[in-house]
C-alpha cells in the first residue's frame, strides 16, 4: 500500500468521524463540542493536502486527473468552511463537507491511479486560469451550501422552532456571508473567463465550446443573483434555486466532459 493510499484512509476516517460528531450532537443542549470536531478535521485536512500533494505532483509535471481535481476542490472547501468555523458558527456546514471529504478519499483510495491529465506548469497565463478558476468554484460551492442554510433556518424561523436554530448562526449574519461569497467567487470566474479569452491561445477551441458556453450561462446567473439582490432584494427560496442552477450549470462545465472522457470513453 502506496504512502497516498494510507494517507487516504487516514483522511477519510478523520473526515467521517467529524462529520459523525457534528451530526449527531448538532441538536443537543450544549451542541457539538467544535473544538474536537476541528481537531479530527485538521488531522483529516494534512493527511488530505499531503496526499492530495503526492498525487499532483508525481513528477516534474502537474497530473491534473479528474479524481485529483475532485480531491483538491474538496480540499479547499474543508479547509475554508474550517478556518470559517474557527470565527463563526457553521454547524450545519461542516458534516456536509466532511462527509463528501471523507467519501471522495475513500474513493480515491479503490479508483486506479493511472490516468494521467497533465497541464503545462510554466505558462503563467495557464496556471493562473487554473488557479481562478478553481478559487471560484470552490467559493460558489461553499456559497450555494450558505444558500441551503439560509434557507434552513429562514424556515425553521418561520415555523417557530427555535430550537433547531440555537446552535446555528443569525439568519442576517449568515446571509450577509452568503452574498459576500457570491460576489467573491463570481469576480474570481469573470478573471478566469478574462484570462482564457485573452491569453489562452486554445481557449475557443471547439473542443472546449461546451465549457465556454456553460460557464458564462453560469456567470450571468451568478450576476443576476447579485443584481437581484441588491436591486429588488431578493433572498430566501428564489436565490437558493437560481444559486443551485447556476451551480449545476459550473460543474457540468468544469467537469462533465472530463468525465466522459475519463471514466465512459476510458
């Protein structure tokens, strides 16, 4: 068994038994103990990054595999929702993220490792792209999982059940966050965007005609959220669709062909 491969199982049973803790204590009186639940999900995140770092980077080149990508983007996510949770309560975020964290490296860990995507690590114009891109996609997520518990606790709210909101954050707190994020990673897709037209020498290519297309649908989605927002002041149910769609419509623009390509064609 590879060092990756023990690193995998490491990060994936941290993972799950955070996640674990968080849920099931999420409810109680005093709530989930989030000082042990971030201490299981730091031991997760280093075994995480250092596998994730063997995995990228077998040799002089960068092996930019859709299970690699996935592995990194859920990286990213857990470290970010758990630098969050150092400062603000996101309760009903971490088992989520966890959760996925922990199912993806135990995938990653039965998947063959053979496939090989390689990028050009030397082209800034290139590993900036990449770079923007990945940050915004990351934000987006994290933005549509705050658009799921605006939600949650605009209804529970409206229901009367304090209960089930007294671990979790103010709803105009939370949703200030949300389109914080939105506007955030929404900025970091238009620079990728801006990025690959103007420098990228492939980047109309017809073979990439469908991710084009798909992000910018997903951009102009993200802007009418926030023109919406700031404009008509929606909020509530309406963005969570829209910021769902939009979403959607990124990781099957990110990822779709690639696994395709990866996995079907493969």
């Amino acid at each position: 068994m590879s060092l990756p491969d023990i690193l995998s199982i490491v990060a994936s049973a941290s993972y799950l038994l955070a996640a674990f803790i968080a849920i099931t204590t999420l409810f109680t009186d005093k709530g989930p103990n989030i000082i042990l639940v971030l201490c299981l999900g730091c031991i997760a995140i280093v075994a995480h990054s250092i596998s994730s770092t063997q995995l990228l980077f077998p040799d002089e080149t960068i092996n930019f595999s859709l299970p690699n990508v996935i592995s990194l983007v859920s990286l990213i996510i857990s470290l970010t929702v758990s630098a969050i949770a150092i400062k603000f309560k996101v309760n009903l975020l971490l088992p989520v993220v966890y959760s996925f964290a922990s199912f993806w490296q135990f995938i990653l860990f039965l998947i063959p490792s053979g496939t090989k995507s390689q990028i050009v690590s030397d082209k800034l114009s290139m590993v900036s792209h990449i770079s923007f891109s990945l940050i915004a996609y990351c934000v987006l997520v994290i933005a549509t999982l705050y658009a799921f518990q605006v939600s949650y606790i605009n209804y529970k709210l409206k229901h009367k059940n304090i209960q089930a909101v007294n671990h979790l954050p103010p709803l105009m707190q939370v949703e200030g966050q949300l389109f914080t994020l939105l506007a955030m990673g929404t900025f970091c897709l238009i620079l990728s965007l801006l990025i690959g037209f103007v420098f990228l020498e492939n980047f109309l290519s017809v073979q990439n005609g469908h991710k084009i297309v798909l992000s910018v649908v997903a951009l102009v989605v993200y802007l009418t959220i926030l023109w919406g927002h700031f404009k008509l002041g929606w909020r509530g149910h309406k963005v969570l669709i829209l910021t769902n769609i939009a979403t959607f419509l990124l990781t099957l623009a990110y990822f779709g062909s690639r696994f395709v390509k990866e996995f079907i064609l493969q």
